[in-house]
C-alpha cells in the first residue's frame, strides 16, 4: 500500500461497494448466491463494445448467470482473433446459447477511428475492418451529415459481424446438425438508454446473406 498518497481509495471503494451489494442482494433474495454458484446455463451470448457506458445484464435487465458476454473495441469479430472464436466455440458447443447477439452502440469510438487518421497502431490495426466497411459505401456515407454518417456506419459494422459470425465453423457446425441458434443484430443509443432491434435475425448461412445484404443496403 502506498504510504504518501491515498492512491487506493477508489479500490478500495469498489471492494465496499461490492460488500454492500452482497448486502442488498441476500436481504432480497437470500439463496442468490448460493443458486448461482451452481449454474451456468446462459440462453445468449452477448458480443458488445467494451464502452464501459454498455454494460450488457443491465441493458435488458437479466441477472448474472443469464447472458455469456465477450466484448472488445466495436465489437468485432476477426476470423483471426483466438479470443471472440474460442468465447463462441464455447458458448455454441458447451454452453448450448440458443441466441448470440451483436450489439454495437451509436457513437462509437472504434467505429470513428476508422474513418480517421492518426490512431495509436494498435487501434489503427484492430479497425481495419471497418475501415473497409465505410469505403465501401464511402460514397453513400459521405452524404450524411457527420453524426448521421457515424450512426450508419455503426449499424453497418453490426450486420457485417452477424455475418461474420455465421461463419464462424462452429456456428456452421452447429446449424449443420440442426441445433437450436440464432443470430441478432442489436444497437444501442447511449443518450436515451434503448436498444434497436436492426431487424437481422438468422439461424442459417443463406439467410444470413440475406439480412446483411438487407441491412447494408443504401
């Protein structure tokens, strides 16, 4: 512990938050806990943005124990990134989730640095592919008034990870031996605290192209 600085607190902050919430949780439902530590049967996986204004039980208002959750920077799924594939190999193969939702959120930070310069490397690299989205519809997006052409190019990157996801072996894998499974494209507006429903529901690869192609379009 530091001696010449309280430089602590906050952790210490957060350690008494969760002794009160403990608190709260057991004078209103005391076997909680207890049922919980025995259980991990999640009927979704949630991919979402690691915003820390997005947290995913809160949005839909689910306990802990309901919603197996990944989320990075824009929410994207790389067919290079071990992380996102081995959380859906799991939550596919393991967990048997019945539903995995994208949820991306208007404003977002990753979604803005891919249409500008200057990005610490690493950002830079790891928006690459959203980079590419916008170029694609450049032309259409660049008409929007800025804010507007955020927003869509937000959406887009949505339906372009329900893609990806759809093509990700073991959800391939899964809809191939007719195993229950869904994928949902939802966003989120952080200045009114709703979630959009984009409309791109799928559980198998053509109709996956479909709603993308739906979604994306001008």
């Amino acid at each position: 512990m530091c001696d010449k600085c309280d430089c602590n607190s906050p952790i210490e902050q957060l350690l008494q938050n969760n002794v009160e919430w403990v608190d709260e949780v057991n004078a209103e439902r005391p076997h909680f806990f207890e049922t919980l530590s025995h259980q991990q049967k999640p009927e979704y996986l949630w991919i979402g943005c690691s915003d820390s204004r997005v947290p995913a039980n809160q949005l839909v208002k689910m306990d802990p124990g309901t919603i197996f959750v990944h989320r990075n920077i824009a929410n994207l799924v790389n067919s290079s990134d071990m992380n996102v594939l081995s959380v859906i190999q799991y939550a596919v193969e393991i967990l048997k989730v019945k539903h995995i939702i994208v949820n991306g959120h208007y404003g977002c930070g990753g979604v803005i640095a891919s249409m500008e310069e200057g990005n610490p490397s690493l950002i830079d690299h790891w928006v690459r592919p959203i980079r590419k989205y916008y170029q694609r519809k450049q032309t259409e997006l660049d008409a929007l008034p800025y804010e507007e052409r955020v927003n869509r190019l937000c959406e887009i990157n949505v339906a372009e990870q329900v893609r990806n996801i759809c093509h990700v072996p073991a959800v391939r894998k899964a809809w191939k031996k007719g195993q229950s499974l869904a994928v949902h494209g939802f966003i989120y507006n952080i200045k009114d605290g709703r979630l959009k429903n984009l409309d791109i529901s799928v559980d198998n690869l053509d109709a996956a192209e479909q709603a993308v192609v739906r979604a994306t379009a001008d």
